[in-house]
C-alpha cells in the first residue's frame, strides 16, 4: 500500500511501522478526528475464514473496552474490501524487542521496573476475562519515558479459539514465548501469559533467549522438554531471589507457576520495595546541643574535710588557709578579691542564672576534680583564722597585761 491509501475514507496510511506473522501496522491520519493514529491490517492469509473474521471482531470490541495506562487503546475495527484492519492509538517509541537487540541485557533496575508495568496491563485484562496469548516483546512498546504500552490483544486470542485443523494453516506469532500448553496445542490460559511474561523478563536480563531451536517444532519440543535455565546462569549480576522468581514463572507445569498476571506484578513490586528499604541510607542522627560544664560537687555522703589542727604559729609558718583552701590562688581580702573577680570573664551556662564561672578545685590528693559555682567558692575559700584578727587578740592581750602593773600602783598608792 502507498502514503495514498485511504480506509474507508477515513484513515489515510502514512508510513509502514512494522509486520509481523498476523499483520502489518501502519502510521495513519484520522481524517475525520484529526489525529495521528496506528492502522494493524490483517495478512491474507488470516483474512479468508469468516468465522476467524468474526472472533477477531468480537475480540476487538472487548479490548476496545479495556482502559489501562499499559494497554494500547483500541479506536476502532473494520474493513475496506478484503482488507480488514483495527485502529489503536499511536505510540510515540520503540518495540522492546528493538531495545533489546540494540542495548543486551539491561540493568536490573530497569528491567524490574518493565516487567511491573507489563504485569499491570496483562493483569487487567485478565481481571476483565480476556488472555493476551501472543505475550512477547514486540507486542510491548515502550514510550520516550519507559512507559509500557501493551498490544495486539485480540488476534492471538481469536487465532487460539480456532480448531486445530484451522490452526495449522496459519502464521504462529513467535513460538519463542509461547508456553509449553500452547506448543501442545492447549487453550491458552492467563497462566500462559505468565509464563511468556516470564520469558520477556528473561530476555530482558539476560540479552538472550531461554531456548533455541531451527524450526518452530524444536522451538515447542524445548519449551516442553529442556530443562529451565537460571537467569544468574548467563547473568550473575542479577539477584539470586529475582532469578528464583523468574525461574517460577518458567515452570513447565502451570499449577507450579504464579496464576495471574496480577499475582505476579505483586511479587516483584514486594520485590522492588523491600530492595529499596534494604538500600537505603541511614537516617541522620539529630543535631547534637552543645554540651554545658558540668559543676562538680563533692557528694553529700562525702566525709568533710577536717578542719585545721589548733596550734601554735611559728615565725615562718604557713598559714593555715595555705594548707586547707580549695582555692589555694584566691585572693585575701575583700577589694583585692572584687578586683580580681571583675577582671576574670565571665563564664556562660553553668549554675543557676547562668553567673558562676568555672573554677579548679584540688582535693587533699592534689588532683584537679571539677567546677563550682562562685558563691560556693566564696563560702568556702573565706578563711576561718586570719592574720588580723591573731594580731588584734595578741594586741589586746598585750594592753591587758600592760594595765595590771597600772592597777597595782595605783591601788598601793590609794591604800599603802
């Protein structure tokens, strides 16, 4: 067909975007909506048994009423002549299978998140009772921003309900995906769609096909018959818990396998969310407040120091308040002390009303123990015996003692 070619006056054919073994799909205007749009024209060769024709329309018209973000949208289905096409929604990207081919095996990651996105498209059809049949990556088509868009519902499955006879007379697809039910000739059920989910992620991680074969009888006997390969096998940067979900999904049997297309998105978003929390940093710790000093003090069942021994000063002594003060480099007196206080900065934090300030005390071993507060360095830094107060005693002492010869002459004189 030529960019001249116009469907029923409505669907005018741009360009050809791809074939396959049941169609050919071309870039097409809707002349009547204005819009870009993707023409799927069955082959001939499907075309010539009516009752195919008619399950291909009812199919159609199912899918039509499918909405889901990763399913291609149905517009329309009809025929022009001999020629029978169904209209969908054009997508702006490419086929998986071309990515594949183009980048190998894909990250993990990616790959992951492709295959959730098939199983929701998948896993909404089969909720509405309808099997895809023909799962494979170029049915899949992946927007510029990794979207999936799944499509060509509704050949496969009208293909499948022929008899047996009818189907040998036409194009499989791809029996690389098919699954070992199918290549017995057995109704495909959503467990067989599982399974060619199964041989897409495959695929996808590996850059390779599970099973080869010359023909498609090789192909269907290997898909029976082989044994499942592990994805780790050809991949070993993939998960050992992935490739077992994987492997699964492969089973020969379909009891063995996940039942639904839904079961299985399930599994590998439970997947995907317990690898992220296992990857995650760790939480930072809270902002540390800065430390306060810490004001030591001696503890209340502590034994007090005892006081200084009564004893006799002697010329060259020390003087008691230098043996027993806890702050041997205080000052005597009260002006020198303000003096020196005023000249010390000031301490912030601390003891009640942030206004002590730090300051060393020495125990009876010698060894520096803490802070405390000013007031207690007051109280306990006054001396209890000072110079002044022995000199004024002994003064006193002294005129006292004067006065008594005094006393006596006076009285001698008065009385002799």
């Amino acid at each position: 067909m030529t960019n001249e070619t116009v469907l029923n006056g409505r669907y005018r054919l741009v360009a050809q975007q791809g074939s396959g073994g049941m169609a050919v799909i071309y870039k097409a205007i809707d002349q009547a909506l204005g819009r870009t749009v993707a023409v799927k024209i069955l082959r001939p060769s499907l075309t010539n048994d009516p009752a195919f024709l008619a399950r291909f329309r009812n199919e159609a018209r199912s899918v039509a009423n499918l909405a889901h973000p990763n399913i291609v949208t149905v517009h329309d289905v009809g025929s022009d002549g001999p020629t029978h096409y169904i209209v969908m929604e054009f997508i702006e990207g490419q086929d998986l299978k071309r990515i594949i081919k183009t980048e190998g095996a894909l990250p993990v990651e990616r790959a992951l998140n492709l295959a959730i996105q098939i199983c929701g498209g998948i896993g909404f059809a089969h909720r509405a009772g309808l099997v895809h049949a023909d799962v494979k990556p170029q049915n899949i088509l992946l927007t510029r921003e990794d979207g999936v868009k799944v499509t060509d519902f509704g050949i496969a499955q009208a293909l499948s309900d022929a008899q047996p006879g009818e189907r040998q007379s036409v194009v499989w697809g791809s029996p690389h995906y098919f699954a070992p039910e199918q290549a017995k000739g057995e109704r495909p059920s959503p467990a067989a769609d599982v399974y060619s989910i199964g041989i897409v992620m495959f695929e996808m991680l590996t850059g390779r096909l599970p099973y080869t074969g010359s023909n498609q009888q090789e192909l269907a006997l290997a898909h029976i018959r082989e044994r499942i390969p592990m994805v780790t096998e050809i991949n070993p940067t993939v998960p050992d818990s992935l490739a077992k979900i994987v492997y699964k999904t492969m089973s020969k049997d379909p009891v063995a396998r996940y039942r639904m297309a839904d079961q299985l998105g399930h599994i590998l978003i439970s997947y995907r969310d317990r690898g992220r929390e296992n990857t995650l940093p760790p939480a930072a710790p809270p902002p540390q407040q800065p430390m306060m000093p810490t004001i030591q003090t001696r503890p209340p069942q502590q034994p007090m120091i005892p006081p200084a021994p009564q004893v006799p000063l002697q010329v060259g002594d020390p003087l008691p308040t230098q043996r027993y003060d806890l702050a041997p480099q205080a000052p005597q007196g009260g002006a020198p002390f303000r003096q020196q206080a005023a000249q010390q900065p000031p301490m912030t934090g601390g003891g009640a009303g942030g206004n002590s300030r730090p300051f060393p005390t020495q125990g009876v071993s010698g060894q520096t123990s803490g802070y405390i507060p000013a007031y207690s360095q007051r109280r306990e830094t006054t001396p209890t015996l000072d110079l002044v107060t022995i000199a004024l005693a002994f003064l006193a002492f002294f005129a006292v003692a004067c006065l008594i010869p005094l006393y006596i002459a006076v009285f001698q004189a008065q009385f002799g």
